[in-house]
C-alpha cells in the first residue's frame, strides 16, 4: 500500500522509519520531510491542506499519517475524509485543544479535568495589573500556535510584564499572542502521556518525559523540546491509573458530551504535583522529541496497529523492555533566532547498531547535508538501563560537528536513580 507522512521534522523521520519497516508497505511518500528522509519526498507545504488531499487521490494514497499540528487545526482531516480518503489525526474542531490554549483551559473547567487555575486575557494593560496583582511566580502561555515557544515561566514580575509586552503589543508570535492565558505555576515533575484514541477507545503509548528548556538543569526559554527518554519512572502504577482516570478518560467522555468525534493521537504534557496529575497543556498529536524514543519501543507492524486502530478494531503494543533516549542537537540562536546552513560533520562515524540518527532541520545541498532549522538532529538510543542509553547517545554525539551546534547534557539524569 502507499503512505503519505505529513511533516519535516524529527518526529516525521521517526515515523518514516517505523512505518517503512512494515511488509505492507510498497510506497511512502513524505511531504515536505527532510535530508535523512529516504522516502519519495513531495515538494507541498504541510498546510497546504488541498494540494495534499490532491496528491493523495492523484497518487492512490491508501493511508495518511499526520505528524505536526497546524495541518491539523488547518482542517486536513476534514478535507481528506470529504474526498474519501483515509487519514489518521483529529478533525479541525477536536484539534482545538491544542489550536486554542482559551478553548482547552475552559473545556477543562467546565469537564472537570485537572489543570492549573488560570485567567485570560485580550488586553494587555489589564494582563500587567492582573500580575501585579496575583504575583510570581506564573506562567503566560499565548493562545494558538506558537511552535512550542508560547509558553513562559515568569519567575519575576518584570519578566511577567515583558512577556505580555512580547505577545501582546510587539506581536513576536503574530496572532497567536493576541490572546493570552496568565495561570499558576505547577510544582512537580513533568511527564507526557500520550494515546491513541478513536472515539472513547484508547491504547496507551509508553511513557515519557520531555526536557523543554533550552539549558541544562531546565534553564533558558522554553522550545520545542531538548530531549526525551521512555520509560518514565515518575509516572508509576497508582499515578498511570489516576492520569487515565482522571485526565484520559474524562477528557474522551467529555469530547463525546460535546459532540466531538477524535480520532488520531492525544498528548496530555502533565505535571505531577503533590496533589495528582494536571494537564499543562494538550497536544492533539505526537510529541517532538517524545515520538523518537517513544516509536523505538513499540516493537510491532506500527502501521498494521494503526490500521486496525483507525477501523475500531481492539489493538495492543508490544513494548520493547530496553529504555530510550533522545538528545536533540540545536543550531546557536535557537529558539529565537537559529542560525542555518551549517555543514553537518560525522554522520558516517557512528557504528553502534543500537544507536539510530532522525533528522529534523537537515537538506541536501551539493552532495553535503546542512542545517536548516532550529533542532536539526535527533540523536537517540537504546540501552538495557536508562544510563545505557544515555552513554550511548553522548558518545554518539560526541562524533556529530557543526558551526553553532547546541545541545543538553543533562537528558535523563532527573531519572537515572530509578533505573
């Protein structure tokens, strides 16, 4: 059968080679992909919703994978299942849970799912005297979509006033920003707990946890993502159970209750605080970085489980007991401003089997791979143990040279002493 992917980055690799490896395959066409993409890549912008469901007819697509959000709160499931053709992703009004921070905090409220109190703000001048107020430490998320930037930690009050003054009248994220929504900082630790979901059915993927700040000891701006491993041991038996109870599964019903059919993947950044698990954010589709370690360990036909899931058949996955790991190697200037066209060095040195390289902001140019975006290279790996993996990473790593080239050294240490 033929494939498409939808997307450019890491995430979008990883699925490339997890889809590719099943016997049903014949085809997989990725639109736009990357330099490490080896699949038939298509020259169309993830967002543009009906030149793709053209490809996909022209092409005889039989299945389509959505990797980003913004195709997705663009409406590209609506528009391939009006001409017929088979997608896997959330449709436009499901994808505004994550499109619109305002419609996810008060869909939470009003449902009864566990989340930060909040407020929200379209003026300005009124979100500086709210702070000023309510005091720090906060966090300031802008309503839509903002790459994985929308969201700061403000543990000063002239932080706080900037980042209105950033969102809201220098406009750095655009219309995103226009809106904003002030809520309470969360202690505990972080986890990203993701399913598949079809209606009120839902399968589990293993459990992860994202490494979003810039720096090293969660310093610097948040990104899109500085690493990510699996398993996650802070998210334990009893606490599985509350996250499915009270978050998962109260999140379907209330889909339902509002006359919302999802379908597709569901991402729910938590944090564990003393009192439960609450939702960050939702996300209605795979994490970047989380999908590279969290796709290793699926051991099984992906794409046949995918298959079987979209049609409603019952579906469980087989997880590899190895842990995994991802460090994510950034452009200097990233987030902000990352510079490109860096020469990428080393590739062809790394020999460890256990060791596997998704790209993410990479094309060739004149026979030499380069840099083209703020996170370029998805180093991840295997290991028995979680320090395992993670030396095998590093040493990885340490063979991989370009101008600028960023990147964490601290992915996983939160968790090493429960391996």
């Amino acid at each position: 059968m033929k494939v498409l992917i939808i997307g450019n980055g890491g995430r979008e690799h990883a699925l490339y080679w997890k889809i590719s490896q099943s016997p049903l395959v014949k085809e997989v066409f990725v639109a736009k992909g990357n330099g490490g993409i080896k699949g038939k890549r298509v020259p169309i912008d993830p967002t543009n919703v009906k030149e793709l469901a053209d490809l996909a007819q022209r092409e005889g697509i039989d299945f389509t994978v959505v990797g980003p959000e913004a195709p997705l709160v663009e409406g590209i499931v609506d528009e391939f299942e009006s001409r017929g053709l088979k997608i896997f992703g959330p449709s436009q009004r499901a994808s505004m849970l994550e499109g619109s921070k305002i419609f996810a905090k008060r869909f939470m409220l009003k449902h009864g799912i566990p989340t930060a109190n909040f407020e929200v703000f379209e003026d300005p001048e009124k979100a500086k005297r709210f702070v000023k107020d309510f005091g720090v430490p906060l966090v300031i998320k802008a309503d839509g979509l903002a790459g994985g930037k929308g969201a700061v930690v403000c543990k000063t009050e002239q932080s706080a006033l900037e980042t209105i003054d950033l969102f809201m009248n220098r406009g750095i994220l655009g219309p995103a920003g226009k809106r904003v929504v002030i809520e309470e900082f969360l202690e505990g630790e972080e986890a990203s707990y993701i399913v598949m979901v079809n209606g009120t059915e839902y399968v589990p993927l293993p459990t992860s946890q994202d490494h979003k700040r810039l720096l090293d000891e969660d310093k610097g701006p948040n990104t899109g993502g500085m690493g990510a491993y699996s398993p996650n041991p802070f998210v334990d038996a009893n606490t599985e159970k509350a996250i499915r109870e009270l978050i998962v599964e109260r999140t379907l019903k209330a889909l339902a209750q509002e006359g919302i059919y999802y379908r597709g993947f569901l991402y729910a950044g938590l944090m564990l605080t003393s009192s439960g698990p609450m939702v960050l954010e939702f996300n209605v589709r795979l994490g970047d970085p989380e999908a590279q370690p969290l796709l290793m360990r699926i051991k099984e036909d992906f794409l046949e489980k995918l298959l079987d899931f979209h049609e409603g058949k019952k579906v469980s996955l087989d997880i590899d007991e190895r842990c995994s790991l991802c460090v994510v190697l950034a452009s200097k200037g990233y987030p902000e401003k990352p510079e490109v066209g860096k020469e990428i060095h080393g590739l062809e040195d790394i020999k460890d089997e256990d060791v596997i390289i998704f790209h993410a902001g990479t094309e060739l140019k004149d026979g030499k791979l380069i840099t083209t975006g703020g996170r370029v290279l998805n180093v991840c790996a295997w290991g028995n143990s979680l320090k395992e993996a993670k030396e095998k990473a590093y040493k990885a790593v340490e063979k991989i040279h370009f101008e600028g080239m960023h990147y964490r050294k601290d992915i996983g240490d939160r968790a090493l002493k429960f391996f």
